[in-house]
C-alpha cells in the first residue's frame, strides 16, 4: 500500500524529490528522464532494445521502417566509419576517441512491416515493464503507405510514433526510398495527413540540411505534431588522401560531437519562435550527460543519443542519466526548471557591449603593426 505524503519518512521524501528531478514532459507525454535512445541499426534487434531499456533510457525509438524495398535493400550496402581529428580511420568501438566523426551509409529495417510490428508490440510490454516509452518510427516513402502503417501501429497499441521527414540520404538513395522535406509548406501538409490518420503522441524528426530549421518545426507543430525532433545528420564527402576517392566510396551521413552548438542553436531559435512549451527534442551531438544538459538549456525536452550508442554500447545511455541527474543536484535544479535557460538568456550580436578594440587580442604578432 502506497504511504501517504504526510506518513513518509524523510529518506522516502528525498528519494521521491531525486526520482522527480529527472522527469520531462513532451507534449501529452512523460518520460521518466529526458534521456531517449534514438534510432539507429543496435535497435534493429531485441537484444539492442532490451539493451537500451535496461540502461534506463527514459524512451527508446526502434530502427525505423517504411514499405520500400530498396530502403529496406540500402541496410546490405551500409557501411560505418569513426574518423579522428586528422580524418584517418580508427577502430570502431569503446576505444574511440571522444572527438570522433562519424560517417555512415545506413539502412532501414530489413524485414517486412508485420515483422517490425510484431517486434515492437513485444518489446513495448518489456519497457512499459520498466517505465520506458517505446516509440515506433516511419520513414516516409509513400505518403498512403506511410498513413497505413501508422493506423496499424495506433491498431497495435503501441504509445508513440515517430514521422521521420528529415533522413540526410535522400537525394543519394535509390528514388523514393527514404526523404528529406525542405519545405515547410510541404512538412505542413504531410504531418496533417499524418495527424489525421493517428491520434497517437505524434513526433516529427528533421532535416538539419536547412537554413529553415525553425519553420520546418513551426510548420510540423501547426499541422498537430506534438513534438518535433532536430535536427538529423548532415550530408558530407571526406576525401581519403592515400586513395584519393572518397571514404567509404560516397556521400555519407555525418555526425559528431562537433554538432552540438549547431543542435542548440536550432533549439534555442525554434523555442523563440514557437514559445517555451513547444515539444523540442535535441538530436545530434550529445555523447554524454553533460551535453544533453546542453541541449535541455537550449530548450530540449529530451535529447536522443544514437550514435555513441552504436559506437560504445548501451553503457552510454546509462552513464548520461546518471551525469544528467548529477548535474542537476550539484545545481539544484529539476529539467522543468533546466529547460532553455540558455536559449531565454541568449542575445543577439548587437545587443553585445563594446569591447575596446578586443579583437587585437586574438591575432598573432606577426598580423600587428
């Protein structure tokens, strides 16, 4: 039998003030902690999911699917590489160095759609087992195809869906395969379709290969998404010196810790322009605690870590929590109270005081008179 609140001892009281400290709300939803393993090819399988729960992700967002074959063919030809400060590969694993870069060509769910179903149906009663939100995610081919699946997915009794419209693959994967929306018009229109084809908790995950990153989400938030996710990976080239092609043979999807200012800044611009309780979530750039508090200041909800998941293991995932929750009691401070404190303190470059000549500070000798 539950205590009631006054009947609670002090160390019971504590113990329910640390638990509340990690809480974030994302539309309608709650998360135990702000911390969502984000989709990438360790969450194809079971044991990568469980993996993830395990680690006390507050969500975790299974490998995406969608109805074309060649998407679904794109996973045969996928290839990962992590790249050190001078570009030269080093081994892929725990070992890496933080300051990696890392460059893939991925795919999607290589079963069929029943099969992914049925997946994340059993999965979703193990995390809902630990307080853990499953989310499904579609990425979009064909519009019709897309809204099916999505019923389907509501049908199933799964909680949440993802509407991924931003994959960096687009325009170098096979035709319709996956897509890259740049039109806020065009977003508007495809997350009204969506929100009319599903009542479900709705996230909407971006391009970050756009200047217009705030109105893809202002259009994405209009239309009924309750939470857009920015910004997905950037679409990059690194020529290899010794072979003189390009590493691994292609453009790749790029990301790394490198990305984080440019994540926050996305953040920070879409909280002023859509207001403080818009359902934002950081994307690109977080590999540990300390950076999803970044994120969360810049006025994240939630931060999705994939890539140094893949990289080192689930591992990650718990680490961050326990440095997130860390941070916040060294500060504290709860993430309701963390969120966007940075992007409500940010200014413009002409609200910045003079500064005496400052800049002769930062050049060389040899660049003086």
């Amino acid at each position: 039998m539950r205590l009631h609140s006054s009947l609670a001892t002090p160390a019971q009281s504590r113990a329910q003030a640390d638990a509340g400290r990690l809480e974030t709300s994302i539309g309608r939803l709650r998360l135990k902690n702000p911390v969502i393993a984000a989709a990438a090819e360790h969450l194809i399988e079971p044991a990568g999911i469980r993996a993830a729960i395990a680690a006390g992700a507050g969500a975790v967002v299974v490998k995406s699917t969608n109805e074309s074959q060649a998407a679904k063919d794109q996973l045969a030809r996928a290839e990962y590489v992590a790249l050190d400060a001078n570009w030269k590969p080093v081994p892929w694993g725990a070992s890496a160095p933080p300051e990696v870069t890392l460059a893939t060509r991925s795919g999607l769910y290589p079963g069929d759609f029943e099969s992914w179903l049925a997946q994340a149906v059993a999965m979703d009663a193990e995390a809902r087992a630990e307080d853990c939100l499953l989310v499904a995610s579609l990425i979009l081919s064909g519009l019709d195809a897309s809204l099916e699946m999505a019923r389907r997915v509501e049908a199933a009794g799964l909680r949440a869906l993802e509407f991924n419209i931003g994959t960096p693959y687009a325009s170098q994967a096979a035709k319709g395969a996956v897509s890259t929306e740049l039109d806020p018009k065009r977003v508007h229109e495809l997350v009204r379709a969506m929100r009319g084809a599903t009542s479900l908790p709705l996230w909407v995950k971006l391009t970050g290969q756009s200047e217009r990153v705030p109105e893809l989400a202002e259009a994405a938030i209009e239309a009924g998404a309750d939470a857009v996710t920015m910004a997905g990976r950037l679409l990059g080239m690194v020529p290899d010196l010794d072979s003189m092609a390009p590493v691994l043979g292609t453009s790749l999807g790029i990301g790394g810790f490198w990305n984080l200012p440019l994540t926050c800044h996305w953040l920070a611009l879409s909280r002023a322009r859509l207001g403080p309780e818009a359902g934002l979530i950081g994307i690109n750039g977080a590999r540990d605690g300390h950076d999803v508090a970044r994120m969360i200041l810049a006025g994240a909800a939630a931060v999705g870590i994939a890539s140094p998941v893949m990289l080192r293991g689930a591992g990650v995932l718990r680490q961050a929590v326990a440095e997130l929750d860390a941070y916040l009691a060294a500060k504290g401070l709860t993430v309701a109270q963390l969120r966007g404190r940075a992007a409500d303190a940010r200014r413009g470059f002409a609200d910045m005081p003079p500064l005496d000549e400052n800049w002769r500070r930062y050049i060389t000798k040899d660049s003086t008179p």
